[in-house]
C-alpha cells in the first residue's frame, strides 16, 4: 500500500510538450512502472500526434475517456496553469498534482471557490497537489513531478513537506541509514494550494504500510499547527518535525511565496512548539531527522 498513488495508476500529463513537461515525463517514464503508467498528454493545438510514444489528446476528458486515467500532472505555464487545474477538475479525475510555480494569486483563489463549489453542488471531488509542488512518489512503483528518483527506496516511512528540496534531503537521509519510504509527498509552497499537511497526515495515519511520518513544514500560514492538533487527537504513529526558517525576519517573504511571517502562530518557534505539545520529535538541525525517526521506531 501506499497514498494517493501506486503501480497501477494511470496519469495524463498536462502541458506534455512543453520544455519541462518534456523533460520529466521521460524522467517518470523511466523510473520503475513509468512506462505503464503515463498513457495520455494533453495539449489541444497538437492532438492526434504523440511523443514518447504517448498519445496526445485535445482535452483532459478526451484523455481521461480514452485511456482510463484517473490523474494528471500539470507543466502548464502559470498564465495558464490554474485553467489546466480546473479543466482536470471538471473531467473529474481522483487527483491533480500541479507542479508550475508562479500561479497569479488571483487565478488560485478563484480555481479553489470552483473546486469548492462543485463539491457543494454534489459533484466528484478532484483533489489537488500543489501548485509550486515536487510532485509524489510511491518508491519502486510510481514516480509522477520532478524528484529525483534515484534517492528513494520502498519502505514503511511517510514524508510530507512544503519544500521540495527539503523532501529530497529527508528522503536521501532515510535512504541512507536503511529506512525506506512508504510514498513522498511536496505539498507546494504557494499560499493557497490544494492538499494540506493534515490531508496528507491523515492519509498517511489511515495506510496500514506507513509505519512513522517525517513532516516538514516552514514559516507562514496555519497549516503545520493545523496538522499539529489534528495528530494530537488522532495520529496513532511517530512523527519527526522540523519546520524551516527559524532565523527569518518578521514580514519578509523567504523564497516560496507562502513563506511569509504575517504575524503570531506563523513563525518557525511557535510551530516547533505547538509541534512538540502535540507529541512530534522536533529537531531544529535538519540533518538529524532520519536519526530521530529511528530512534523513535
């Protein structure tokens, strides 16, 4: 087992002509069951061709109907990106993992009232990873953004970040001293993005295959205090936490557009804290996190 994405699932990918959506569809199709897995492209000026021997489609629901596929990546450039989020929507995928950086603000905050609509109506829920995010990948089974593949290795430890470097660097550390990963998961460091630290803790909680979690939050917004609570109450596993960005200056934003101190709850000492009344190992040396996790094991 695993979250959100195994062996078997099949992916559309969005923006599959492009630069980047070249570059890492070939990269996902060479790691372990990528061959399989990624059966359709989407770029409406050039359906009917293919690349990489994978067919290329007018639209999301066009692919979806043809091939099976329940989940889409997006490279889309982020003029467009937020339209390809809610045309995989509104073919009512399982799930849209936006990797493109840069969304309008705008653009997001309307995409999410429309998501959020839909399901008010009662229509499918599409769940969204990302946008600014790494991706997810299910070790030896299924990789589906931009990480490298070659430091994971199958095993029973859950990683969740905001960073997408950082997932790499816990993910190596764990790979390093023996613990492999049940799947890894760079939730994206936009301010308004789909999946939360607490989405993805309780997926993690609920897999009978995640034996402990790694969460990796930073400054900014209420998320990592959110996810904090809810595992206080709920979380039956080990949790080691690290939060980035102790020494950031109040109100300058670090790097991810999320990444801002607006005040109070949001700073990297007050996430430790709430992190470690709910029961997390905290560290603030980020290069012991895999030692605390098997110690905690």
């Amino acid at each position: 087992m695993s979250i959100y994405i195994n062996k078997d699932t099949k992916v559309i990918t969005q923006g599959i002509t492009g630069k980047t959506g070249q570059f890492h569809t070939e990269k996902c199709q060479e790691y372990a069951n990528g061959k399989n897995a990624f059966v359709a492209g989407v770029n409406p000026k050039k359906a009917g061709e293919s690349i990489f021997g994978i067919p290329i489609f007018g639209s999301v629901k066009e692919a979806a109907s043809q091939t099976g596929a329940t989940v889409s990546v997006i490279y889309v450039p982020p003029p467009g990106a937020a339209a390809a989020i809610w045309e995989a929507v509104e073919a009512d995928l399982d799930m849209a993992i936006c990797i493109t950086e840069g969304i309008p603000v705008k653009d997001m905050l309307e995409v999410r009232n429309k998501m959020k609509a839909k399901e008010a109506a009662g229509g499918k829920k599409t769940l969204l990873l990302g946008p600014n995010c790494p991706g997810l990948i299910t070790p030896d089974e299924i990789k589906i953004g931009i990480m490298p593949g070659h430091i994971h290795r199958k095993g029973r430890i859950g990683v969740v970040s905001r960073s997408g470097t950082l997932t790499y660097e816990a993910v190596a550390q764990l790979t390093e001293i023996g613990l492999g990963q049940s799947s890894a998961v760079g939730i994206g460091g936009d301010p308004i993005n789909g999946l939360k630290h607490i989405d993805v803790m309780q997926a993690f909680n609920d897999d009978p295959d995640t034996d402990a979690v790694i969460m990796i939050g930073e400054i900014g917004g209420p998320d990592e205090a959110d996810a904090a609570r809810w595992c206080k109450l709920n979380m039956k596993k080990p949790v080691v936490g690290f939060i980035a960005g102790v020494t950031a200056p109040p109100g300058k934003r670090m790097g991810h557009a999320g990444a801002l101190i607006s005040g109070g709850a949001d700073t990297a000492d007050a996430k430790l804290a709430i992190m470690e009344e709910s029961g997390f190992t905290v560290t603030r040396n980020f290069s012991e996190l895999a030692k605390l996790l098997k110690a905690r094991l």
